[in-house]
C-alpha cells in the first residue's frame, strides 16, 4: 500500500508532523531516512540543512539520516536499508534528470511498491506525479535547463502538485487546470497531500 506525503514546504506544519509520526512503522528514533537532493549552490545546501533539523527536531537521529546527493554518481546500493524517503525540493527537470542518470528512480519506485513512506517536498513533491508538466507553468515555473524531453513522473498519484501556492497565483493554476485531464491540487507552504492507498486527505 502506497504511502506519500507531499508537501510544498517540508514538516514545518506540526499536523503535518503528526501525520508523518503515524504513519512510522516503529519508534521515530529507530527510523532511518534516506534524504535525497541535489544541490549547486551554498545556499540550496542551506534549505537541506534546514530539512535536517525539522527531522532531527521531530525525534530522527542525526545518524540514522543518509544523505544522497544526486550531483554525486551514487551507487544506490550503500544506502542499505529505510524507512522513509525524504526527497528536497529544486529544479524539478534537473532532479528528475538525475535520479534517473544515477538510477535513483527504480530504488524509489521499488521502495514505494514495498510499502516505504515517500514524503516530498516541493519538486519532489512532483515528480511524485504522472508528469512534471506542471513545474514549468506559470511565472515562477522552473526552467528546463537541461532540456529534459521525457516529463513523466514517477507515476505514484494522477495529482499534479502545484507548490508555494499563493492567492495572486490563482488566475495560473486555474488556466493550467483547463488544459490537462487531471486533478490539480494546489500547495501552500505548510501544507501537504496525505496518501494512503486509495485514501486522499489535504493537510492545512
């Protein structure tokens, strides 16, 4: 059974705290989280220091977070075992290139298959989606830099997530909505999507 929580902002919304404590097969303490991203600028490695601390404020050890740096040619397989993926926000083309260049998106499609809990963050939020067409959209759309051809997702939901949602973003949401067949749902920080299985529940 399917278990994501996708966020525009990350655990800095205590019901979204809960929620992501709940879902925990053991003691937050004995959890190990494979933290993904992939960074280029001090201030990037800034909000994933920053994704770091809500985890460890919340009970995760410091030693039981893995860090995976997607820049880095990574052999997935020294992660060992996890129990949640923890995926950072950033250019949604440039991560989702990556994680396919370093083969990160069969450890996560076989991770999430299993049952493991699967919370993103903004981009990673959707790349959890059918397609990351979304993440281009509008005028604080990413830029598809590395001329990213195949926009499919990593297919967990039909929701497109559409993060940093704020009322002056109405009018682009609305027109994005018109042109595809399925279900949009907007973000704004603090807020996330909860699913389990088939059961959908927005966290505000």
């Amino acid at each position: 059974m399917k278990k994501l929580i996708l966020t525009s902002s990350g655990l800095d919304n205590k019901k979204v705290q809960e929620e992501f404590l709940r879902l925990l097969p053991k003691k937050v303490e004995e959890i190990k989280v494979l933290l993904i991203f992939g960074v280029k600028t001090e201030e990037e490695m800034f909000y994933v220091q920053e994704s770091k601390n809500e985890l460890i404020n919340i009970g995760v050890l410091e030693k039981n977070i893995l860090e995976a740096n997607i820049n880095d040619d990574l052999n997935s397989e020294r992660f060992g075992n996890f129990d949640v993926i923890y995926f950072c926000g950033g250019n949604t083309y440039y991560l989702l290139d990556r994680i396919r260049k370093n083969n990160f998106d069969k450890l996560i499609e076989s991770f999430v298959k299993k049952g493991g809990i699967y919370l993103g963050v903004s981009a990673g939020s959707i790349i959890a989606g059918e397609n990351i067409e979304i993440a281009g959209w509008g005028s604080e759309g990413d830029k598809n830099e590395v001329r990213l051809k195949d926009l499919s997702g990593l297919n967990f939901t039909d929701i497109a997530i559409f993060p940093h949602y704020r009322d002056e973003l109405k009018k682009e949401v609305e027109e994005f909505r018109k042109i595809v067949n399925y279900p949009v749902e907007e973000l704004r920080n603090g807020e996330a999507i909860l699913i389990i299985g088939d059961k959908i529940k927005k966290i505000k």
